[in-house]
C-alpha cells in the first residue's frame, strides 16, 4: 500500500485523503486554533483595563468603543477558545475565530503601516513600546497561520475527539 503518494494505488485512497488522518489534521488544526484563543483570552480576562488600552493603542476604533471591545474580547476569546478545545460547533467557533484573526491582522498591519510601536496585545500587555521591540510580521505570519487553521475547520468541521461527534453523531 502507497500510503505517502499523492497518487495511491489503484482502490486504495493515500494518507491524506483518509477520512482517519483528515480526522486527525483536524483535531491538530482545533486544539491549537482553540488552546491560542484560549489562552489569550485567560491572561486577559482578569485585567480587562489592559486589554483595553492595547486596543485603544491601536488608534483605529473610537476610544469609547475601544474601551467596550477591549473588555469584551478576552471574553470572547475565551468563550471560542474553550469550544474548540471541546469541539462543540467547531464550524462557528472556527469561522467566527477566523473573521476576529483577520481584524487582528489588519489592526497589526495597520499599526505597522502607520508607524505605531504598539505590542499587538495578543497575550494580556499591549500599549505602546519602543520601536526596536515590536514584531509585527512574526505577529501577521502567526494570526496567517491561524487563519488556515480557522479554514480548515470551517471548511471540514469533523474532527477527532470532539464533543460535537459523540454527542451529536
């Protein structure tokens, strides 16, 4: 059996067209999209006034409204986080978790193309810093691959290990 070929044998399907492995990338693709947003959301959530202000730092919401999103984010963060680490409405969670990685990715790029040195905010400080200390492309190339976990998820939901499988099955 040809099980590394893009081209199996006759009758038999390769590795990666396996309902099993796609399970399994898939379980990959959620438990790491998932234990991000999770953990992003955990070292926000107990200080809400600074997840505020790295989302005022970015200077593209008005301040009130910044203030609102800077308090709700950790919350949906965690909220998404913790139901793909479960696997309960993984296509949801995955899309909804996909359009909030696409507005980080702009806010970063954004910030870049105007000159801010902000921290992104990500992971509980956020706020100004010293121009030499931010990283915004390994930041983009992060939220990117995030992004394509997001997609994998949206586009094939059934995953290894989920809550969704046992219960709704």
């Amino acid at each position: 059996m040809n099980l590394v070929s893009a081209r199996p044998q006759a009758g038999q399907p390769g590795l990666l067209r396996r309902p099993r492995t796609l399970d399994l990338v898939g379980l990959v693709a959620r438990l790491l999209l998932g234990g991000v947003m999770l953990v992003a959301g955990l070292l926000k959530v107990a200080k809400p006034e600074v997840s505020a202000r790295a989302v005022q730092a970015y200077q593209i919401l008005p301040f009130d409204l910044a203030t609102y999103v800077g308090y709700g984010l950790p919350i949906l963060e965690v909220l998404l986080g913790a139901l793909l680490v479960l696997g309960l409405f993984t296509r949801t969670a995955a899309a909804i978790a996909g359009v909030l990685l696409v507005a980080f990715i702009i806010g970063i790029a954004s910030a870049w193309a105007r000159g801010i040195s902000i921290d992104c905010g990500c992971f509980g400080q956020g706020g100004t810093i010293d121009p030499s200390q931010t990283r915004y492309l390994e930041e983009i190339l992060r939220d990117v691959g995030l992004v394509l976990c997001a997609a994998w998820l949206v586009t094939r939901p059934r995953t290894a290990y989920s809550l969704e499988r046992t219960l709704f099955a």
